[in-house]
C-alpha cells in the first residue's frame, strides 16, 4: 500500500504548509484526504491498543479514556474513508449519507464525555492510585505532536472541499490532540509528584470540548477553531 503521506503530502503534513497547488481539482483533493485518512486509520490502530493496554495495566482512567478516545478516532476515520471513496467512485454527494454520518461521529463524543465523566468521578472520589505508565507517556507524547498536525491538514482539505464530514473528522482529530495533552500532563504529575487526583482530573478536562464539538456535529455545524 502507498504510504498515505508520501511525496508532497508529506512535506505539507509535517510542516503545515497551505495546499498549494491551484490546478488540484477536486477528485485530487479527495485523494489527498483518503490518504490521510488511511494515515489516520493506521496510526489510530496502534495508539488505542497502546494506550487501552498502559491505562488498563497502570489502574489509569486518563490513559484508558484516550484509548478509547482513539477507537472513536478510527471508526470516525473508516466512515469518513468510505464516503470520500464512495464520491470518488461515483462523483456525487449522498447529503442524507453525510447527515447520519455527522451524527454518528456527533454520539461518539457524547458516548466518550460520559465515560470520562463517570470514570473519572468514580476514580477521583474512590481515591484510586494509578501507576508511573512509561509507554502511557510515550504514546501521548507521540500523539501530542502528530494529532494537531493531522487535524489541521483535514481541516484545510475539508474546507477546501466544503464537506463537513472531513471537517467533522478533522474536529475530532482536534480533540484527540487535545485529550493528549491533558493525558500526558496528568501521567506526568502522578508519575513524577504521587499527585493521584491528577488523572482523574486531566480526564475530566476533555469533557467540555468533546461535549462541544459533538453537539456541533449534531447540528451539522461543527468547525475546528484554532
């Protein structure tokens, strides 16, 4: 298989460069996105076992949550694939397609705020321990440098394209990024200071932007603000 970021994909993806090739029409521009999204597919593969394993093994509901969070990322990332190759097989727009697609990415934010909320609230007033997870911090690490640039190069083909759902996808690659950060900063106290409410409470810090954008997704309004 093609590497889905090799070429000039590449160098726009790593250094977040506009697309600037004027002549891309827009099958070019799909296949752009297919490719990211095959990236994205791979790459989601191995962080949620990852992390679901190191979150599991280290009692932590930070990690595990942004396991499960990458789960979400891959099934939003398979349907997204199967509706760019679908237009590029056929050339048209199923918007009723687009519109159940929306809302299912839009119940997969919901579905993970609640874990996280109950999860989270029962880890912080039990007063669960985690444990120091090296590979927890590694992955989210990892995760934290390359999910922003992920989003931003769905976010410019999508608005590119004007399809929401890439847009929609490109958001919750943002959230990703952004239970990454939160991930790793909790990981990091509890493993470096012994402060054990900081997993708990760096879970609880993606509830909102992941309540957000799915009621966005709902509505069939979601943007990915800077």
């Amino acid at each position: 298989m093609r590497d889905p970021l090799d070429g000039n994909d590449a160098g726009d993806f790593i250094s977040g460069a506009p697309l600037q090739d004027p002549a891309d029409d827009t099958s070019a521009l799909k296949r752009k996105a297919v490719r990211l999204e095959l990236f994205t597919i791979a790459w989601m593969a191995v962080e949620s076992v990852g992390a679901v394993t190191a979150g599991v093994l280290a009692h932590s509901i930070a990690l595990t949550g942004f396991g499960l969070d990458s789960m979400l990322e891959l099934l939003s990332a398979l349907l997204v694939l199967r509706r760019l190759r679908a237009e590029l097989r056929d050339g048209t727009t199923d918007e009723h397609s687009e519109r159940r697609a929306l809302r299912a990415i839009a119940v997969s934010f919901f579905v993970l705020s609640l874990y996280v909320l109950v999860e989270s609230s029962a880890h912080l007033f039990g007063h669960q321990v985690p444990e120091a997870s090296l590979l927890g911090i590694v992955i989210t690490a990892l995760a934290l440098v390359v999910m922003p640039l992920l989003s931003r190069a769905k976010q410019r083909i999508g608005e590119r394209l004007e399809n929401r759902l890439i847009i929609a996808d490109a958001a919750e690659t943002k959230v990703c990024a952004l239970l990454s950060l939160a991930t790793v900063v909790g990981v990091l106290l509890y493993s470096r200071f012994g402060w054990w409410w900081a997993d708990p409470l760096a879970s609880l810090a993606i509830v909102y932007f992941a309540m957000r954008e799915g009621l966005e997704a709902w509505g069939g309004e979601l943007v990915c603000d800077d």
